[in-house]
C-alpha cells in the first residue's frame, strides 16, 4: 500500500473534525434542553415551589371554565389560530426570564405544546414545563380554579 506523506495530517483533521461536531452537539442539547410534559401533581408541586403558571388560551375560554389561582393569563392563539409572537414574548419576559421555569397551559395540551416547542426550540428559553392534557383534566380531577373576571 502506498504511503502517502499528508495520510497522517488527513487523520488527524478527521480526528478534529469529529472532535468539534461532538463538542458542537453538547453545547447545542445544553442549550436547548427538552420540553417537560407534567400532569396535574407535577403542576401542584411546581406551583407550590413558586414556577410561574402561564394559561395561554382566549378569554372567552377563561370566563367558560375559570383559571388556576396565580395563572398569567396570555393568549397566544386567537380563535382563527393567528398569532402574534413577538407582543406575545414581550409580555412573557414580563413574567419570567429565559431561564426561569414556566409552565404552559391550555385547554387540552396541544397548543400549550406547540408553543413549548416554539419556546425551547427556537427562542432558547431553558426551563419549559407543559401541562400534559391541559385544563380540562385539571378541572376534571377536581383542581381549583377561580373565576376569570
């Protein structure tokens, strides 16, 4: 087999290229870790613990069925599913910081979930909880709630 004279210096690039897309991998997963999805306990002991909960559907959703006591109530989606992101993530930096726990919820968990993603994914909030099957399971198991105005 011939030998060449930069066999050698090729390896030890692959080597470093490897090294780099590894090391580049981490930092990216450390900075965008993963959505966590809670169900109704989860949310009593993160609310207890001080985590700001975040109710994202409409108004007309939260005079229908009441809210969790301390919520922030902020609508993401309007009810032809249009959305302003930007207002939206300037009220939501009035709430928390990015890497300060949250937990999203909605009525059923869908859209709370999109908008976890969205959040995790492409804003680089760190700390992302959402309520798995949302409001209609915590009123279904007998949560409290208390009256929108």
């Amino acid at each position: 087999m011939f030998n060449h004279p930069w066999r050698g210096s090729m390896k030890v690039m692959r080597n470093r290229l490897l090294a780099s897309i590894v090391l580049f991998v981490g930092l990216s997963t450390a900075l965008y870790a993963d959505v966590v999805e809670v169900d109704n306990q989860q949310l009593e002991e993160l609310i207890r613990s001080g985590v700001a909960v975040v109710d994202v559907r409409r108004p007309d959703e939260w005079k229908a069925t009441g809210v969790i006591d301390g919520a922030h109530t902020l609508t993401f989606f309007d009810k032809q599913g249009r959305y302003d992101a930007a207002k939206w993530l300037s009220e939501l930096d009035k709430i928390a910081t990015k890497d300060a726990p949250i937990i999203l919820i909605c009525a059923r968990g869908v859209r709370s979930k999109v908008i976890a993603k969205l959040l995790d994914k492409q804003v680089g909030y760190t700390n992302i909880h959402n309520h798995t099957k949302g409001m209609m399971d915590w009123i279904g198991k007998g949560q409290p709630v208390i009256q929108y105005p």
